[in-house]
C-alpha cells in the first residue's frame, strides 16, 4: 500500500512539472484531471478563461467538449435501443422521411460508416453566412444537394460529423422531445452532471457561469481572439445552431462522473457498453477501431483503451479511458494549439499514468 501510495504521489509531482512547464511556455491554457480508479490523482486548471476582460480559469470552468460530446449522443442511441424504441439496423429514413440516401442505418452513423459527404464543405458552398444554421438544416441542404457519398455503407470507414448531426435528429424524432433535454433528463440529471449542458453559445444567446471562452490566433490581428473575430472562422457563427456532433459543454468533475458511470449499468447495461467499445465491422470482414462515439486500442500492458478527441476554434479536448486498469484522462483546453503538441502532452501524460519515460513536449 505504502509503494502504490508513493507511485501515486511521484506520478501527481511529474504531471505537475509538465503542466505547470507547458503553462510557464504558454502552451497550454486549459484544465486536466487524471483519475486512477476513479479518485484524483492530480487536478490542475492553467491560464485564462476570458482575455477581456481578464478572467482565470478555474477547476469547475465549463469547456465546449467538441468531438468528445459524440459520446454522449451515441449513449441516447443506446438508451433508446434499450427502451425499445430504435434498432441499430433501422433505416433513415424510419425516422427522417424523405432521407434522399438509401440503405444507411442507424448503426452506420453511429461508427462512421455510411460514406455521407461532411456538412461543412456542403454548408460553406450553399448557406447563407448571416444565418445561423441549426441541426435540420442539415436535413433539408442534404435533401436539395444530395452531393454524392464516398462509399457504399458499411464499405469503408470515414470520419462523419453529418452523421452524429443525425443521430441527434433520431433521438429528438424516436423520444419526442428535444436533444438538449433529453441529454438532461437521460444522462446529465441521473448522472448529477449538474453543470453539464447542450450549448450553442451564439444561437442561444445567453451566458454560462464561469464559461471557458475559446481562443484562436489570427494572424491578420496578430494576437488571440475569440473566433468570431475571425474571417477566416466565420463558421463557428453560420454553424452554432447545429447539435449532435459536438456542443455539449462540460466540466472537470462532471466528465468525472460520466467516466464513472460508464463503469456501472446506471445507463445501459454491460452488454449495450461491451458493444459500443467494440470495433465496427466492415462489409469485406474487416474491423477498424471505432466504436460507438468511441475510438478503441489495445496496448501492450495497458489493454484496451477507449478515447475520443475533440476539435473547434478555440477548443482542443481529449478523453481517455485506460479500461482494463481503470484510469482516466480528462483534457481540457480553450487556447488554440496544433494537434501535434496535444498529442505529444496526452503521450506525456500517458507515458506517466503507465510508469514509463517521458518528455515535456518542446
């Protein structure tokens, strides 16, 4: 006990020394939480919630998750399957008539396998940019583009956002109810995820509590800014009404939570979970390390590990859930940083959980 206790203490003071390094560098601007069987082993909260005015982050700032939030919408999925009211191999069109894509499935949006063409390039070439664009408008610019899809479903495997779009179409249309509540109801109120919430901050119009406002680098100013002040990142504005792929907006401790329940049968239960961590797959027999909502890997003396990264102006986030040894990795930051450093820090701190070398990223 005493050993595991020193382990523990050595591992706090190394991820310490490699955020406060990375923080001294300004390189990184965010909030981290590691967990070793549910209990902290180090919790930090680094830099600035708001440039102007001059506001820090704390420990309980609220962060958009972008891509991690695709966990979450595949769990409504799941919670629907269970009550009986969709199946997996449902169709569309079951649930959005007039779906103009044959033969796609529930189950292919879910593991990014239906071959349909990303909203974005389709809502940059079509939408009207003083326009904020909400969740079925996607529906309806897929309806009168109908742009090609890249493969047959269950082909290949291809990175979707339009799918995740959706499956939060699905789940309003199969539970009757808004996304944002039933997200609330399902999963955030029986969980106590009290500060957790479906967010569009510039379609809703108002302000969270102690918001971690995202940050990018413009060039053209020469100094961080709020996208919005951003030519080049218009999207964020004609976009924010969208749901399903990204806008749950979440903290420190209640991701805590959520990994912990992911443990338990207080959603779904071990069957529905074993399957959602289970690779997809493909038509010619091959698998490929997706989920549902979840990227999977084994690791050689780690096991199997579940994650998901998310990405939007502003924002770079990560969730990692070491399974077979029950640990944990909660990251979050608001200042805009290329992928590569985050990835070298989530190594670090990978590297440190797992008793093993480790660099502090240049």
């Amino acid at each position: 006990m005493e050993l595991q206790r020193n382990s523990k203490d050595l591992q706090s003071s190394q991820l310490d020394e490699l955020f406060t390094t990375l923080a001294d560098h300004k390189k990184f601007n965010g909030n981290i939480m590691v967990l070793d069987k549910g209990v902290p082993i180090y919790t930090g909260s680094f830099g600035f919630a708001q440039l102007f005015p001059s506001t820090m982050l704390t420990t309980d700032s609220v962060f958009e998750l972008a891509s991690v939030s695709k966990a979450f919408t595949a769990m409504g999925i799941m919670i629907l399957q269970e009550q009986g009211k969709l199946s997996y191999e449902d169709p569309i069109e079951k649930f959005l008539p007039d779906f103009p894509y044959a033969d796609i499935s529930v189950q292919n949006l879910l593991t990014h396998t239906s071959g349909l063409p990303d909203y974005m390039d389709l809502f940059e070439q079509y939408w009207d940019r003083s326009k904020i664009a909400a969740s079925h408008d996607i529906l309806e610019q897929l309806k009168l583009h109908k742009p090609d899809v890249y493969f047959r479903p269950n082909e290949k495997y291809e990175y979707s956002n339009t799918g995740y779009v959706l499956l939060a179409l699905i789940i309003e249309q199969a539970s009757g109810t808004s996304f944002a509540e039933f997200m609330e109801q399902r999963i955030f109120h029986p969980l106590e995820m009290e500060k957790t919430r479906v967010y569009n901050r510039r379609y809703s119009l108002e302000l969270i509590d102690n918001y971690a406002f995202g940050y990018v680098y413009s060039e053209h100013l020469d100094k961080y800014c709020l996208p919005d002040e951003s030519a080049e990142h218009d999207f964020v504005f004609y976009l924010d009404g969208i749901q399903g792929d990204g806008v749950v907006n979440s903290t420190l401790e209640d991701l805590r939570k959520w990994d912990r329940a992911l443990y338990t049968e207080k959603l779904v239960s071990k069957e529905t979970l074993e399957k959602a961590f289970s690779p997809v797959l493909l038509a010619d027999h091959q698998s490929y390390d997706y989920g549902y909502g979840w990227r999977i890997r084994n690791e050689p003396g780690v096991g199997k590990v579940v994650c998901h990264g998310g990405g939007w102006p502003g924002y770079q986030t990560w969730l990692g859930r070491y399974i077979d040894k029950d640990k944990t990795l909660i990251y979050l930051s608001n200042m805009e940083q290329d992928q590569v450093r985050t990835q070298a820090t989530i190594e670090a701190v990978e590297n440190i959980l797992f008793n093993r070398p480790y660099q502090i990223p240049e």
